[in-house]
C-alpha cells in the first residue's frame, strides 16, 4: 500500500514510520511521498535522506484553503497514494477533502481526546491540570480532532512534568503505537462502526 505523511514540523513520528515500515522489506507499505506546508520543517531533510519524494504546498500560493487543499489531493493522486498519514501536520483540513478521503487520513494527537483538541494538546491539559493525559491516533472528519478513534495510551503526569517532558513521554507511545495503526489499516483490520473503531484481532490498543 502506498501513503503519503505530511507533517509540519520535526517529523519524529514520520521517521518512525520510515524505520518501522517504510525501510522493512517484509511489511508491503511504502511511503510515496512526504507532504510539507513548511519548507523548513525537518521532516523533509528526513524524507530526502530516505530517498522519499517530497512536496511542499504552501498556503500563500493559494486563493482559499479548499484550494490549497485541492493542491494537497493532486499531489496525493499524482503518488497514487491510498492513506494519508498526518505527521505532526498543524492545519485543518476544509470539508471536501475530507469528504473525498473520509477514513483514509488519520491523525495523532499529543492528548487523550476528546478532551484539549487543537494545537497546543499537551500544554492545554498541563495547564488543566490532569493527573493522565495521552496519545490518541484517529480518523480525520469534518471537526477538530473529533473523528472515529482508533486507539489511545494514557501517560501519567508528573508533579514536576513541563510541557517538553510531558511531550517527550507522550511521543515514546506515539512512536509505539503510530506504525502499528498503519499496519492494522493495510491489512484490513480496521473497522468503523459509526464514530467506534472495531481493530481485528487486536492485541495492540495498550
Ligand atoms: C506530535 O506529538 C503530534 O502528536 C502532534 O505534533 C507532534 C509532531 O511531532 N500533533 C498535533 O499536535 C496535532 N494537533 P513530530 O513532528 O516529531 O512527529
């Protein structure tokens, strides 16, 4: 199966994805592209020394986001890409492409939704002051971090934590569980029951 990942920044989960799946010769899933929005994101110089195509579509050279969406698509098209894995990528996508890919673009998100969507998921439940917080991988629809969840792992605050500690835990599960979601998707091993998600032989939602 071929994906495309975009991401906006550093690219710890894409790298992860690269080494877990992308480099093994007896997983069938390749990344065909790297999607940026931020030519200085780093992921890119990550793609590049993995020999992975990228594409950087920046909003400014559109007239709306649905157009700087479609940009998005024909690139996805172009790649003949099937999933559309998001990476750390910061912006929202408008109803017609998610239409078009409604449960193929998953997303991660540093909290244990549907508690603090948004950006700043690790900062906002700090500051909430929750003694658990967490990772959520999920299924992208029309709002803000609210589609079908795929699978979540919780992780312990601690008194001292700040937002770089926190986010650092947080980011061991995300690079745990992230090459195992795409995996499960590929094998057909992801259903969706309405807004619940029903993995096959699961042994991995912890
Ligand atoms: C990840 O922690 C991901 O959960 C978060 O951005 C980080 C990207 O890290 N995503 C969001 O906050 C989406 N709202 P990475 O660039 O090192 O993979």
């Amino acid at each position: 199966m071929r994906i495309a990942v975009l991401a906006s920044g550093s690219g710890t989960n894409l790298q992860t994805l690269i080494d877990q799946i992308h480099r093994d010769p007896t997983i069938d899933i390749q990344i065909a592209v790297v999607i940026s929005d931020n030519p200085q994101a780093y992921a890119l110089t990550r793609a590049r020394e993995s020999d992975i195509p990228t594409e950087v579509i920046l909003t400014e050279d559109y007239a709306d986001r649905v157009q700087f969406d479609e940009a998005i698509a024909e690139q996805i098209e172009r790649y003949r890409c099937e999933l559309i894995v998001l990476a750390g990528y910061m912006k929202v996508f408008q109803p017609p492409f998610v239409r078009r890919y409604r449960y193929r673009i998953m997303n991660i998100h540093p909290a244990l939704l549907p508690a603090f969507p948004g950006a700043h998921g690790v900062r906002d439940a700090l500051e909430y002051g929750v003694k658990v917080s967490g990772v959520t991988i999920h299924f992208v629809d029309e709002g803000v971090d609210t589609g079908p969840i795929i699978m979540q792992a919780a992780v312990p605050v601690m008194p001292d934590d700040d937002e770089t500690s926190l986010h650092a835990r947080i980011q061991v599960h995300e690079h745990r569980l992230y090459p195992k979601a795409v995996e499960l998707y590929a094998a057909g091993k992801i259903k969706i029951e309405g807004q619940r998600v029903r993995i096959l032989d699961d042994d991995t939602t912890s």
